[in-house]
C-alpha cells in the first residue's frame, strides 16, 4: 500500500477518501513543513499532499534516496515549491485551480466593500461601546455602485470579481493583462499598469505568484485620492512598506488578505484604521477546502494510475 503524508490538518471528508486507499498520516501541526522536514517527508513517503508555505526547495528534490513521486498541492499557488527542481527529479506536482475561483472572488468583493464603506471601523465602534447613534455625517465611506473597478489579472479569479462588479454593482470594468484576453464580461483592456492604476477607483489584484512586487511605490502612487486597493493574489505582489506609506498619508484604503511574510502582519498596518485585514480566508468555505481536497486527490489517484494528472503543473 502506498504511503502518503498529509501536511496539515485537512477536512475530515480528504483523510477519509485518502484512507480508503492508502497508509496515510497526518501531520497534527498546523504550520507549514520546514525545507529539513520537506526532505525527510520526500525519503519516507511515496506522495504528498501539501499546502502553502511548506518548504519544498530544490535540495528537498536532490536525494538518491527519495521515495516520494507525486506532490498534491492543496491550493492554486505553488511558489513554495521549486517547479525546476521537481521537474529534473521526475517528481510530478498539481494543484487545485478551478474550484477556488468563486470563493475567492467572493473575499475580494468582501473586502471592497468593507474598505468602501469602512465596516471593519464600524464594527470595531460598535464592539468597543464607543458608538453613540446614527449622524447625518458619521463614518461617511464610498458609494460602490457605479464605480469603475479595475482589475489585475484577468484569470479565472478576476474574470469572477470582473462579473460580480459589473452585474453585481454596475460597475465599468478595466483590467491590465501582460497578454491579450478575451473575457466574458464587458470590460476594457488598458495597456500598461499604470494606466489601470490612474483610472479605476477599485483596483483588485488577481495575478498569480511570480510577480514580486509588482504593486510598488510609483504604481501606488498613481491612484486616485480616495481609491481602493484589494489584493487577494498573493503577499508579495504588493510592497507593503509603499503601501503603509500611501495609507499613513490618508490618500487611499485597503483591503488585504494576503501578506508579503505571511502570518506575519506589521504592527504599522495593524494600527491603521483605514486598512481591512483578513486571515487569508480566500478559500474558507468548508464545500471549497472539501472541493480541493478531493482534486488534489484525484491527482494522487491519477498518478498511482498511470494516468495524466488533470491539474498538473
């Protein structure tokens, strides 16, 4: 029987249809597998199914005494572990793209309107029994209704927010794409970041992993005064120092859900009131982490078939 590690504490419904089949543990840790455990996890076992964060480098790969052939990535983004490395140790790797798109969506649209109509600072008002009624004038936040809503990268994920908008709120859409893209949504493709970034009063980042930075001091600077920046992509597309700068300044608003040294959160964006932080909750749906588990299954099962893996990177 085949052995196969599951790197953290998945839904009941993964380990279940994973022990119908295989030897199977399961790490009770929650945090992600060190590049040290990432080795002697690839030596003992003969899949993997991980998630985020766990250090898959490219010594994990070079061993003459691996075992493992197949990692399941829990989730769509996949920078933790070296693609390259995998490749060259004939290590086949997937991960679940599809079933997170809604639910990630879903998060992004939470946050703009959060962010629009400052609902963390009212909740926050109301907990600490601070609110002392309704005023003409209290809390006045951003009407989201009719706002142009410009979105980076038009995938799956910002073709859902693009709908959600343009349905959902009326709102005209643009969008930057590094190539040209046919959408199913009204929506207009401008040709460079900085044009997305000077004309939109809602930006929501979509991009895969790779792209470091990409939000920087000069693309935040071209926002508008009393614009909104979303990311639900990944921590390292936005810098976070340019970022706290632009908000400390009082010109724009947030909302995050991801972080560029995640769990870690500065202090200095905590203390900001015109920010919306979340706990990475993208996914956070029981039917969606269910919904990945079983596909990043289903590619385990695949390759213990012979199969070709039907998400495979």
């Amino acid at each position: 029987m085949k052995r196969i590690l599951l790197t953290r504490t998945f839904p009941t419904a993964t380990v279940q249809a994973a022990a119908e089949r295989y030897a199977v543990t399961t790490r009770e840790v929650d945090a992600p597998l060190t590049s040290t455990e990432a080795a002697e996890a690839m030596r003992d076992y003969d899949a993997i199914l991980c998630s985020i964060g766990d250090q898959f480098t490219a010594a994990t790969f070079d061993q003459p005494d691996r075992r493992c052939e197949m990692i399941a990535n829990f989730g769509v983004g996949f920078n933790h572990i070296d693609m390259e490395a995998a490749r060259a140790a004939g290590v086949q790797v997937s991960n679940t793209p599809e079933v997170v798109t809604d639910a990630t969506a879903d998060i992004a649209m939470t946050l703009v309107l959060m962010a629009c109509r400052r609902a963390g600072e009212g909740e926050r008002l109301v907990r600490e029994g601070t609110w002392d009624g309704w005023k003409p004038t209290q809390m006045l936040g951003a009407h989201v209704t009719g706002k142009r809503l410009g979105i980076i990268g038009m995938g799956r994920i910002g073709q859902a927010v693009a709908r959600r908008g343009h349905y959902g709120f009326d709102m005209p859409v643009i969008y930057y794409n590094r190539s040209e893209k046919a959408v199913d949504v009204p929506a207009r493709q401008v040709p460079d970041l900085l044009s997305l970034m000077s004309q939109s009063d809602v930006i929501v980042i979509t991009v895969p992993g790779g792209n470091t930075h990409l939000i920087d001091a000069e693309a935040l600077a071209q926002m508008q005064d009393g614009a909104v920046l979303v990311n639900v992509a990944r921590g390292d597309v936005l810098d976070e120092v340019a970022l706290i700068a632009e908000l400390k300044a009082g010109r724009i608003r947030a909302g995050l859900d991801v972080y560029e040294k995640e769990p870690q959160v500065p202090e200095a964006l905590r203390a900001l009131e015109n920010v919306v932080l979340l706990p990475h909750l993208g996914t956070a749906a029981l039917e969606v982490r269910e919904a990945m588990g079983q596909m990043a299954l289903d590619n385990i099962f695949a390759w213990e078939e012979g199969r070709v893996l039907p998400q495979a990177l």
